[in-house]
C-alpha cells in the first residue's frame, strides 16, 4: 500500500491539475481578447505546463498501486519489487513528463526574448535547450528498449538503464539548471528594477513584479529538482523526497505568476 507521503504528494499534484486547468482557462478566455503573440507564447506554455502536471499525476496512481519509478543505478539484486514490465512501462510513461516540462521550457525562454531580449534568440541558450531534449529523448529510448527486452523474454541491460535515469538525466537536469539560470536571472532582475522604476499608480507595475517573481521560482524549482535526483538516485532517499515536494509547490506558484503577469484583467498594456 502507498504510504501517508505518496498520499499527500498526490494531493499536492491533484491541486496543480485542477488550479493549473482553471488558470488555462481563464488564459484562453484573455489570450483571445489581446491576441498578441506574448499572450500566444504564455498561452502555449500554460498548455504543455497542464500536460506536464496531468502525466504527473497519472504516474502518482502508479506509486499508489506500489509500482514505482526506476530512479537510480540498478543491478539484478538492487531492482525495484514487483512486475518488472510495469515498473519499466511507468518510468518510460514518466518520461513524457519531462518532455513536457522541457517544451514548456522553451516557450519560457520564448516569452523572455520577446519581452526583455527584442525578440533576438541566443544561439547557444537554444543550443542548451536542444542538448536537453535530445537527451531526454535518449533516456525514454533506453526505457523502451530495456521494456521491449523484458516483453521479449531478455534479460534487463541495468547498465544501460543505469545510464539513463541516473547519469543522463542528471546531465540533462545540470544543463537545464544553467540555461534556465542564465535567462531567468537577467528577467529577475531586469523585472525589479522595472518594477521599483515604474509609478504606483501605473496599472503595469505589478506585472514586473509578477514576472520577475515566475523567474525566481523557475530557478527555484530547477534547483530542487537537481537536489531530488542526488538524494533519490544516489543517496537511496525514498518517494517522494522533501526537495521533489518543494519543487512540486513552486509548480501552481509559476502558472499563477505567469498569468497575473500578462493575463490581469486589470491592466490591458504590455510590460514595455
């Protein structure tokens, strides 16, 4: 049976689904009012948030039926309980998540050149960001060859899935660490000095600071994700860690962010 921890943590996630839906809504409704493309890019980053958050919790029924996800080296004796193809099949699931949460990522850094970069992409942010992906992409290709082996009747490569959901994605989660550190640190800041810049009776000064705080939550968040991976991969703490619930709060706290930042009914202008 699934432990008091799991049980809350899916309640944590039940609340991003439901609030993360509702603030997708409520974007939808506003984007088509101003139709301008920030509101677009936000819009599109709400929708792979909410994609992220749904598979999320989908993978927390799993944990609930004791099928968990391969989070760590393993060897023949160290290899999660249970029906291995399960366990192989819930981790690969999981592993559209964080598909999701990367492209929702992009749209990020999307939004974050339009408004404070004039619209100029940095080729080696995008690099940063296609070096994660394709990375993930390897991962969930790791995944599928190990389940299709066990379907096969071959003995599991723990190696190889060792490589995958430990080295790999800790990689991955390092580079995203960097890329997002180094876009959301400039929006941090550039958002403060704007907000402390504009007047208290402009409608947009609230939206600064809105955006700025969504910048230090990204990083946040990122930050406790890395923190989760070393103390679940390598340091055997169990689902679901402190830092992964930490990273999981900053979750409804960023879609809201985003939202009051360019969606407020009370201020129809744009940051400038």
């Amino acid at each position: 049976m699934a432990t008091f921890e799991v049980m809350f943590f899916q309640g944590i996630v039940v609340f991003c689904c439901i609030f993360g839906i509702g603030i997708l809504i409520s974007a939808y409704s506003r984007h088509r009012e101003k139709k301008s493309p920030i509101t677009k890019t936000l819009l599109i980053l709400h929708i792979y948030l909410v994609a992220f958050i749904f598979v999320s919790l989908v993978s927390t029924l799993f944990h609930l039926f004791d099928i968990p996800v391969i989070s760590g080296t393993v060897t023949e004796s160290t290899f999660p309980l249970g029906d291995r193809v399960l366990i192989l099949c819930h981790t690969f699931f999981y592993q559209f998540a964080v598909i999701f949460l990367l492209c929702a990522f992009n749209y990020y850094y999307v939004f974050t050149r339009i408004v404070f970069g004039g619209g100029k992409s940095k080729k080696w942010i995008v690099i940063m960001i296609f070096v994660t992906i394709i990375n993930q992409v390897g991962i969930s290709a790791i995944i599928l060859y190990s389940l299709l082996s066990v379907m096969s009747g071959l003995p599991v490569n723990y190696e190889l899935v060792s490589l995958g959901v430990a080295l790999m994605a800790l990689l991955g989660g390092l580079i995203l660490l960097a890329a997002n550190c180094i876009i959301s640190i400039p929006v941090f800041r550039d958002s403060i000095h704007l907000w402390k810049r504009t007047p208290k009776e402009d409608p947009n000064k609230s939206n600064a600071l809105y955006i700025g705080i969504m910048a230090l939550l990204n990083i946040l968040s990122i930050i406790f994700t890395i923190v989760d991976i070393v103390l679940a991969r390598y340091g055997g703490v169990a689902y679901p860690t402190i830092a992964f619930v930490i990273a999981w709060l900053c979750v409804p706290l960023i879609i809201y962010t985003a939202y009051r930042g360019y969606f407020s009914r009370k201020s129809e202008k744009k940051i400038p």
